[in-house]
C-alpha cells in the first residue's frame, strides 16, 4: 500500500508516497496528475476548501483509471459535519452533500478523527471513527489531581466514554449553555459545581473554532475556584487568533487535523504519533 498525501506537509501515515503534480487552471479547475498508481492507495487530505474537496475527487478518479483496485482515505477533519440538521426551511442538510460527494468515490474505508457529529457516522459509507482517546492520554500522562469538563451538554456524552476508555473515576464537572435562540450568541453559562478546590480544570471538545464558549467556560470555572485551566481540542481552527484564548486559558491542545500551528500558548501534537491506519 502507498499513501497519496494531497495536503503538502501533511503526512500522517507512515507509508511510501505516491508523487503528484497539482495545479488550477486560469479558469479556477483544479488540476491533478499522478507520477504513479498502486493496487492499493491511502489519500490523506485535509479537506478545508472547495478546492481540497475537488483535488480529492479528481485523484480518487485518476487513480482507478491507472489500475488502483483498493483506495481508502483518511480525512481527519470532516467538512461540514457541523451543519448537521436542517434548523429553518430553506437550508441545506451540509453534512448529506458532503457525504454524497465522499460515498460517490466507493471508498474501501474511510477513517475520520473524532468527527462532531454521530450523523456524519450515519450517512457515511465504510466509515471508521478515530476516537481522541490517544491524544487525551497523552495530554494526561503527567498530570494528577485534575478535573475533566465538558463544556457543554452535546460534548457530555462523548466525556462519559472518553472517561471510561481512559479509566478516569474522578468527577466530570458539566457546563451548560444558553442561547438566544434569535442570533445563536451565548447569555449565560452554568457550572454544575459551585468550588472547584483549586484543582486543574481539563475542559475537552473536538473543535475550536472562535472560541467563545471556551472563553466563557474559563470564566466561570475561574469564579468557581478552579485552579489551572487547560484545553483539548481534536481539530484546532482558531479563527479568532489566540489572544482572547491565552487571557483565559493556561494552555491548549491540539492535533495538527486542521492546520499546523505554532505558539507559546498551543502545543500542537501530530496524528502520526496518535494513529496507525497504515496498510489497513
């Protein structure tokens, strides 16, 4: 087996690469082209344009016309799968079309890194779910006497079996958050612990975008006698920059599913050490 890594830099199997040109034409076509094929291929890709999703497609179909019998993929970060519900008329269901574009390659196997949604799990085809679980251990390891948070009540869920895979019997302290249901902006958000005894807060959620709710959440756990407040986060976008973030975070982490990222505040931990997917 041999990967095709469409991302450049982005390498998180340990496998031979296959060598690509890739281009886009005036007009704005991407354009791909294969230095060779195998029988049996691994694309890696970090799918944050239109145009990823369309080098994708592209190479999935060069490669079965050069004879590739068996092609996987491993996109870490899955598009779209945020927008997971249709919430007034007029609106796409975003995470179907992404999934209808990816089940239309016929993948042997499609691994995705803990995915936000379990629809994205429902409407993709051969889909294996890489769970945080190494990268949460290895944030751990050294660590004693903390607190796991979930940040909101969706994220839950995900804590109570994250908890269990990691053996941690201490307790989950369980924000809550509220809406105005007009703009979607945060009004308030609820600590179900009132002293948290000064003991290190480890608040943890697949995606950081903006990050709002983390700063929100840090607050209130400041108020509630939370001692240091670190963050895990599986795909870290950080739209907003980090200057908001290290006001009220000691520290993140993150993979580099996204992005690469580089700061005092953020240590960034490669996938290639979190998984091994190679010759699957």
């Amino acid at each position: 087996m041999k990967a095709l890594n469409l991302t450049p830099g982005f390498a998180p199997i340990g496998l031979p690469e296959i060598a690509f040109k890739s281009f886009n034409f005036s007009g704005g076509e991407v354009h791909i082209k294969l230095a060779e094929a195998a029988e049996k291929v691994m694309i890696t890709a970090r799918l944050n344009s239109s145009d990823d999703v369309m080098r994708l497609l592209l190479a999935v179909d060069a490669l079965r016309r050069s004879g590739t019998e068996r092609i996987s993929a491993f996109i870490p970060y899955l598009p779209y799968a945020r927008q997971d519900r249709v919430m007034v008329p007029g609106e796409p269901l975003s995470v179907k079309v992404i999934a209808d574009l990816l089940n239309s390659c016929n993948f042997h196997r499609i691994y995705v890194y803990d995915v936000h949604s379990e629809v994205s799990l429902a409407v993709l085809n051969n889909v294996q779910l890489i769970t945080n679980e190494s990268l949460v251990r290895t944030v751990l390891k050294d660590k004693r006497d903390y607190l796991l948070v979930s940040p909101d009540a969706g994220a839950l869920k995900k804590i109570y079996k994250l908890a269990q895979a990691i053996q941690y019997t201490g307790d989950i302290v369980l924000c809550n958050k509220i809406r105005d249901v007009k703009d979607g902006q945060i009004k308030k958000i609820d600590i179900d612990c009132k002293d948290l005894q000064g003991k290190e807060c480890i608040v943890v959620d697949d995606i950081c975008d903006g990050g709002t709710t983390f700063v929100g959440v840090a607050k209130e756990l400041k108020g509630c006698n939370a001692g240091k407040i670190s963050l895990i986060v599986s795909h870290g976008i950080f739209s907003q920059g980090e200057a908001l973030l290290s006001e009220h975070l000691d520290h993140i982490y993150t993979t580099d599913s996204f992005r690469e990222v580089q700061s005092p505040l953020i240590t960034t931990i490669p996938l290639a050490q979190l998984i091994n997917i190679a010759n699957r």
